[in-house]
C-alpha cells in the first residue's frame, strides 16, 4: 500500500500485524508472539519489519507472517510521485505485508497427530462428519440423513458416509482428514433418542439426545477450538525460557528447543555469535518487553532489548 504520510503508513503496518496476529489466534488456534525483526531479519530495504512468530508442536519456531513499513525509500529510488495538498509533487509512503501457504504448514505442524491432520473448526472444510452404524438395519440411513440434513439447516458444514467401508476404517479415515467432530448414530441410539459425538482433538466421547443434537454439535465445535489453542498455548509457554548467559541459551536449546528468551544489546556480532554457538536466530523483538536483566549475555554489553531466539522452519 501507498500513503500520504509516514503515520498513516506505519498504521497500516501496524492493522495489518494485529490482522496476521488475531487470524492466527483466534481462527487457526495457534497463539502468537508479536514483535519486530532485528536489522539483520528484516525485509531487505525495509524500514521495519514486524513479525508473528508460532512455535510448532516440535518445539520449532516458524515465521507466521510478516508486515513492513517502507518509509519512502522505493518511491524515492523509483521515483514514484504525487501532487500533495499544496499541489507539489511528494513521495508517498510505502508498506508490504503478507502470508503465504506456510500458514497451511502451521496448521499441520502446530496440531497435527499421529493419527492426522487436526484442524481448527473455524477452517475445517468438514466440520462433522456422520457415521450410521450397521446402516444395514432398517431405519439407520434414513435416521443418519435427516441428522445431516439437520446439521446442514444449522449452517455447520457436514457430510455424511454411508460407503461400505467398515467403521473403523472410517473413523480413521475421517481422524486422518481431521474432522473436528464425528457423529455416531446405530440402531441402539436411535431407539434411545440420542447420538454420540466424539471430538477429534482430545477423543472426548458425548451422549446427546437427538432433540438437542444442533445446539449439542455447536458447543462441541466451539470446546474443539478452544481445546487446540489452549493446548498450543500450554505448548508455547511451557517451552519458553529465560537465559542469563549464551551457555545457558545453548545448554536450554540444546535440552528443551522452544523460545529462549534474553536481554540483548542490539549488536549483529552478539546476533551472529548466538547462530554460530547455540544454532540459533533471532525470532523478534517481542512488542511486549520484559526486563531480564541490565547487560547482554553474549557479551557483558548494556543490554537495549529482550529478544527472542530460537531454530526455525
């Protein structure tokens, strides 16, 4: 994007971070650490880039998604102009931001099971799927397509399978694919007025009653959702750490892998030192400082900031 002034242009850096941050977050339940790249991170030519970093379920960092503020940098180098309010000719203001399909990446990484994708609700193309068991029975087909049809009116997005496949090779097929809910329904529910709904983040088992059942597949849809992020979250926080010297940050990396956390004096030699002895880069700045200390573990330095580190996709 393109702006009148330097303010409007850093705002729009700014929206477009909280954006990548609130997507992450509240629709693909992975938490997020907000911050600004170092200059040696940042985008080539950029003024600043800010960042929001996932830690994946292997304890690795990934860089979600990126926002940069330009300055006027390249509408100076290629002489990109408008007429200003004074009807002169002056140089806008740019920014870039962006994601791309690593998001997909994260998703997998981030929830993913030995069993299988997991996937958040809110993205999940199949959000319940429904299982008729012995569909061989009278009644048990047509009891299963009017729940799904029930679902369907709800506005949740479900399919039904009646194939010939055995059920256990549908429950794992539909665990693989990481459908948020399955639906059960036999002959025995149907005589009792009720279905089982088994969640597919925790295998959470529920008994509802038919009369119940779009009120009931919501609710677990929504305790889905939040089950994936709070987990995540529990992920991030508890593989996170505090360093005090660059052999701790090393001997807690090479231990534990997640984010390690220090105070850092803002030099690219400490940077490069922390990548050739620990293995590790610079993830941000997180926008949220902690004072950690008064020097720089890498070199006694005054320290200007708390940086986070860690081994990244």
């Amino acid at each position: 994007t393109i702006h009148e002034t330097a303010e409007e242009a850093k705002a729009e850096t700014e929206q477009q971070l909280n954006c990548y941050a609130d997507f992450f977050e509240n629709v693909l339940a992975i938490p997020v650490v907000r911050g600004r790249k170092t200059d040696k991170e940042k985008f080539a030519g950029a003024e600043a880039t800010y960042t929001v970093e996932c830690m994946m379920k292997d304890r690795k960092a990934l860089q979600g998604a990126t926002s940069h503020y330009f300055g006027d940098k390249f509408s100076r180098a290629y002489n990109v102009t408008f007429t200003g309010r004074d009807n002169k000719l002056q140089y806008p203001f740019q920014t870039s931001w962006g994601s791309t399909t690593r998001m997909i990446g994260a998703v997998i990484m981030a929830h993913g099971d030995n069993n299988g994708l997991v996937l958040p609700p809110k993205i999940a193309p199949v959000q319940a799927v429904v299982l008729p068991i012995a569909m061989h029975k009278e009644g048990v087909l047509d009891a299963a397509a009017a729940v799904r049809d029930r679902l369907a009116a709800a506005g949740i997005r479900v399919k039904m399978d009646d194939s010939d496949n055995s059920m256990g090779w549908k429950c794992a097929q539909y665990e693989m694919k990481g459908v948020p809910v399955r639906v059960e329904l036999g002959p025995r529910d149907i005589e009792a007025g009720q279905c089982v709904l088994v969640r597919r983040n925790d295998g959470e088992k529920t008994v509802v009653k038919l009369e119940e059942l779009e009120a009931a597949v919501k609710e677990q849809l929504e305790l889905v959702q939040k089950g994936m992020y709070e987990k995540a979250l529990k992920n991030m926080q508890e593989n996170t750490y505090e360093a005090h010297s660059l052999e701790e940050a090393k001997q807690l990396q090479a231990e534990h892998g997640g984010f390690i956390k220090t105070m850092w004096c803002g030099e690219l030699e400490c940077e490069m030192k922390m990548k050739e002895e620990a293995g590790m880069s610079s993830r941000c700045m997180p926008l949220k400082q902690e004072h950690l200390g008064d020097t720089c573990p890498i070199c006694g330095k005054p320290a200007k900031k708390m940086i986070y580190w860690g081994i990244a996709y």
